[in-house]
C-alpha cells in the first residue's frame, strides 16, 4: 500500500508530501489543476520512462519518493527482494527515483541501487495504473492467464505444472549434454578400447625393454664376442700355456718349496688361493660359454618385440610402468563411460515420466479453465452492464493447443465488444482509457480476494459517463476499497463522494511561478468541493445538493 508520496521538483510541483489511507482515495481539482501531473509522477516512480523535460523550470533534479507498505499476502514482490537481498523496515519500502537535467538518474531501494527495468518489474507486483499513463496490466496478453488462473482458484495448480514443466526443461537440457557428451565420450571409449586391447595383446612387463636391448646389442655383436670368447679361453683354460695351466704347475712349485722350508708356508697358501679362484673363473667361463649361441631367428624377435613395446612406450607412456597405468586408468573410464550410459537411460525414463505428467495436468488445467472462463465472461459482463457498458460483450478465449508451454497448453486471451453488433476486438485496440478502466474495474471487482496487488490507480474512469453510470461506478469502486487502496482522478462528485479520503488539487501562481498543490480535505473543506464539482460553484443549491450526496453515499474519513 502507498501510505507517503513526496514529489519534488517535477513538471509544476515545486515540493508536496501526502499520505494516503487505505480503502478508496479520491483526486479532484479543476481542469488543468495538474492531476495528470500527480499521476505522471507517480508513473515515474512505477518505472515509466522519463527525460529531463519533467524537471521543473529553474531546478537541476526531479524526484519522487515513496513509502510503500507490504502485507504479508504479497509473496511474489517479497521473493522478488529477497533474491536481491533487499529487506524491508517494519514491512515497509522507501523507494526514491531521481533524474538530473543532464538525463541521468538514479533509483534506490531501500538503500539499494536498481535500474529502471528491475523497479518497474518490483512495481508492477505492488501497483496496477490504469487510464492515459500506461502501465496498463489489462494490455498485457500474458497476464489475462493469471487473472482467470487468479479467479478460478488455479495459481497453486499452475504453479505446480510450472515446476514441472522447469523440471522436464532441465531435464532435457542435461540430456542434451549428455547426448553432446557422449557423441566426444564413444570417440573417446572407442580409442580407450583399442588401447587396451593393444596393450594387452603386448602383455609388456616392468623392465623389459632394457633386457632385450641389453639381449639385441649381444645378438647384434655375436661375432665379435665370440672372437672375444675364444681369446679370451685360450688365454684362460683351453692351452697348456693358459693362466689356469700355469697357476697349476705356480701351485706344485710353491707346495713343493713349502715342503722344505716353513716360512714359505703363507706364501704358498696365497698361491694355493689363486689356483682355485683361477679355477673357479674358468669353470665360469666355460659354463657361460656353452650357454652362449647364435640364433637369427631370435635376434630378428627380440627386435620385433622391442619395436611393438617401443610403440607402446610412444603412445602411451615413458616406459613399461606408464603404459600399464595407462592401461589400468583406460579400464576404469571405460566403466565411468557405461555408468554415463545408464544415467542417459535414467534421464530418458524421467523425461518420459515428466511429459505424462505435464500431459495430465494440462488436461485438468485447460478443463478448468474453460469452466471458469465462462463463469468470469459472465461476472464481468454484468459489472460492465451496471457500469455503463450494458451492450458490451466479454469474452474470455482459452484455446488449447499441441505444444505445452510454461503455464500449460493454453492461451488465455480477453475480448470485448464496446457496442451491440460490434465484432469482438482484443482489448489492446480499445481506444478508450475509460472503457478500459471499467473493464479493470470490473475484472479487479470479481478478483479482489484472490488479486495480491494492494494500491490500484485509475485515471480517466469517468470518461463519456454520468448518472446512474457513475453512481454504480463509484459504488464498485468503495467495493474494492474495502479490499485494495483505491486512487482514483474523476471530475464526478458522484464518485467522489464515495471516497475514504479526499485529496484536491490545486494550481496557483506563486512570485510570478505557477505551481501544483496538493490539500487533503476536510468535512467543510469537501463540503465545499462537491458542490463545485456538481455545478461550478459553492452555491446555496449546490451546496445543498453536495449535502444530499455526501448523506446518501459518504462513508470517509472526513466525517460522513
């Protein structure tokens, strides 16, 4: 609810601060006082757009402040600041919109900056403006659903298909990915495969490849180690003249030599040792020498093998160690890979699940919506009736169609004929601010229970009707204050002694300057203005008739 509006600045109002009531506020003035003005500002703090031409002449800064009141019904605009970490004091908003004549500005609330898009998306869940100044919910196509999801008692079930529908969406959307991801993943499992299978096929072992390269340079050089070999044995056991054969007859001397003479004694155990070491060398010799051959067969595989393994080494490692890690770590994506395939299959059966789902609850949605859509073309044509509007035709168009959307296959669309034999026409080609207002007033009237928006501003609902009109028009308007906080313009008494609260507007000339003021109205004070609003002035017969009125059908604040 509005409770404080404070203008400074902007178009003829040099500064005002008024505080609104709730239930049905009523602005009267003369014509040209400068009530468009004070909705214009009030557009401006909603979010409308705005140059600096709205400064007024000689100051540097327009601005517009509000306090705003929230009630614990107006879930969507407290989730709306929440998300933006934005607390309200005492359940209340300060919000202050300012421009500069250079055409900048700047939007706070609370002590937040906002931008121009995020305010009039915050105000539109706590405002609705209706008349000339535009902001006219009733315009927009997508909001004609949740008027009827509104008046049929269906926000909850639409709700709940919504999540759904947001659940299938994510559900398609990881599907997606994955089916992306596992076009990459089969390349990829598929050069895994033929890893492991190559590395297996191999079979290399820790170590091997320096023992066939150790084995090859051996093969490869078998001539001259052979050559070696036979040297090296004629030298060492094979000939009489063989280091083993002389450290044989070295030993018999030196035994021989002990024999006589005890000192030698240690000498000759030194000779005995080296016979044996000698010995046993050339018993080594010789065994590693039968062991030695020649195969071409086996050069030409140990080659082949070092090749294979070389090819792995390149591939997918260092060395032996490194492919067989590769090998272990390829088997264990494999498996990761057909646990991504199962999730697929999941993804696929809950996807499925979802649009049975949707399918059922679009169903009992559009059936419900066309039930109530009759029942609202009906309510509403009968307001329109008692407001004027007697040959006008209201219709609420549900059509269903094959693709589901957020809120379920339907689209909901309002259409009226103004005048009997008049073709129906959406409402965003009425050209009548009036028309229009009636239509949400009828609509607002019907919805005012379930409608979460507080503070509704009509402009120009009086146009082109009086009498009875708008006798009816000012009853349905005190209706939906006692539910909503009403600001309304009019320039009938008939509305305006309906009201809780009365505000006139005033523009005079001040050291050579006009200005916008703005009263609010006492008991003699409105008296007074009813009757100039009945004929023109304060008469003893206007007066009277202001009386009359104001007896029958005041129920202010200001004391009838």
């Amino acid at each position: 609810m509005l409770e404080e509006l404070h203008v400074r600045d902007f178009a003829l109002i040099d500064a005002l601060s008024l505080r609104f009531e709730r239930g049905f506020n009523v602005l009267t003035g003369e014509t040209g006082a400068g009530k468009s003005i004070l909705v214009g500002s009030l557009s401006f703090l909603l979010g409308a757009k705005a140059d600096s031409g709205v400064i007024r002449t000689g100051a540097l800064e327009a601005s517009v402040s509000a306090v705003v009141s929230l009630g614990a019904g107006q879930r969507e605009a407290l989730g709306w600041l929440n998300e933006r970490d934005i607390r309200p004091e005492d359940d209340r908003l300060i919000i202050r919109r300012t421009i500069k004549t250079s055409g900048r500005g700047a939007i706070y609330i609370q002590q937040a900056p906002v931008t121009r898009g995020d305010l009039a998306e915050v105000m539109a869940l706590l405002f609705d403006l209706h008349g000339q100044h535009t902001h006219e919910s009733l315009l927009k196509k997508e909001t004609h659903r949740r008027y009827l999801d509104r008046f049929a008692g269906l926000e909850e079930a639409a709700a709940g298909f919504n999540r759904v529908f947001l659940a299938l969406a994510d559900k398609k959307k990881a599907l997606d990915r994955a089916a992306g991801l596992a076009r990459d993943r089969e390349v990829r499992l598929e050069l895994l495969r033929y890893g492991v299978e190559e590395i297996t096929r191999v079979a290399p072992k820790p170590g091997e490849i320096q023992e066939l390269e150790a084995e090859a340079r051996r093969l490869g050089d078998f001539e001259k180690l052979a050559g070696s070999l036979q040297s090296l044995g004629a030298l060492l056991c094979d000939e009489d003249r063989s280091c083993l054969s002389l450290t044989r007859r070295i030993r018999a001397a030196a035994e021989s030599a002990a024999a006589i003479d005890q000192g030698f004694v240690f000498l000759a155990q030194r000779l005995d040792d080296w016979y044996y070491e000698t010995a046993d060398l050339a018993e080594t010799f010789r065994a590693y020498r039968e062991g030695v051959s020649y195969d071409p067969g086996r050069l030409e595989a140990v080659e082949e093998r070092l090749a294979r393994l070389y090819r792995l080494k390149k591939k997918y490692g260092g060395d032996e160690d490194a492919v067989l890690a590769y090998r272990e770590q390829a088997l264990a994506e494999i498996e990761a890979g057909a646990e991504a395939e199962a999730d697929e299959a999941e993804l696929v059966a809950a996807i499925t699940a979802l649009e049975e789902e949707l399918a059922s609850r679009s169903q009992a949605l559009s059936a419900r919506r066309i039930t109530a859509a009759q029942d609202l073309e009906s309510r509403i044509s009968g307001i329109l009736g008692r407001l004027g509007m007697s040959q006008a035709r209201f219709s609420v168009a549900v059509v269903s169609g094959i693709a589901l959307g957020p809120w379920g296959a339907d689209t909901v669309e309002f259409f009226i004929s103004p005048n009997a034999g008049e073709p129906l026409k959406e409402l965003v080609r009425i050209a009548s601010g009036g028309e229009l207002s009636r239509i949400m007033l009828a609509i607002k009237t019907v919805l005012s229970d379930a409608d979460p928006l507080e503070t509704l501003v009509f402009d120009e609902i009086d146009t082109g009707i009086g009498g009875e009109v708008a006798l009816s028009v000012g009853e349905y308007l005190a209706k939906v204050g006692q539910r909503k906080q009403i600001l309304c313009v009019t320039h009938l008494a008939s509305i305006a002694v309906r009201a809780y609260n009365h505000l006139k507007i005033v523009k005079k000339r001040e050291a050579d300057r006009t200005v916008t003021e703005v009263f609010v109205l006492g008991p003699g004070e409105r008296r007074q203005e009813i009757a100039r609003m009945l004929a023109g002035d304060a008469g003893a017969v206007a007066l009277a008739h202001a009386d009359a009125l104001l007896a029958k059908y005041g129920n202010g604040v200001n004391g009838w």
